[in-house]
C-alpha cells in the first residue's frame, strides 16, 4: 500500500470546506443582490413620483390665478 502524501491529505480536507465557504458565499451574494435590485426599484418609484409632483407643481404656478 502507498503512503499519503501529507500535501494531499491536507488539501482533501481544505477543498470540501472551501466548496461549502464558497457555496455560502455565491447565496449571500445572490441575496444581497435581490435585496439591492429591491431598494432600486422602490427609489425608482420614489423618484417617477417626485417627478409627477414637480411636473403639476410647474403646471399649477404657470396657471393664471383665479381670483
């Protein structure tokens, strides 16, 4: 029987821990992706309503008054 070489032990019990580090690490990334996709679409809401609100302010002020 051969001996193991110690490098390749080591490296037998690193790479499974490394998949499983790098497996937790592609989730978190997918999450804080949906998270930040989230946070842009509500700030892209924000800002077509800002945008409205500005519009009929300018609508309303170029309005003759009634009075």
């Amino acid at each position: 029987m051969q001996k193991e070489n110690p490098d390749a032990l080591a490296r037998d019990h690193r790479v499974p821990r490394l998949r499983r580090e790098v497996g937790e690490l592609v989730a978190l990334s997918r999450e804080q992706r949906r998270a930040i996709d989230e946070l842009l679409n509500r700030l892209e809401a924000v800002m077509r309503r800002a945008r409205v609100r500005v519009v009929q302010g300018h609508r309303r002020s170029a309005e003759p008054s009634r009075g």
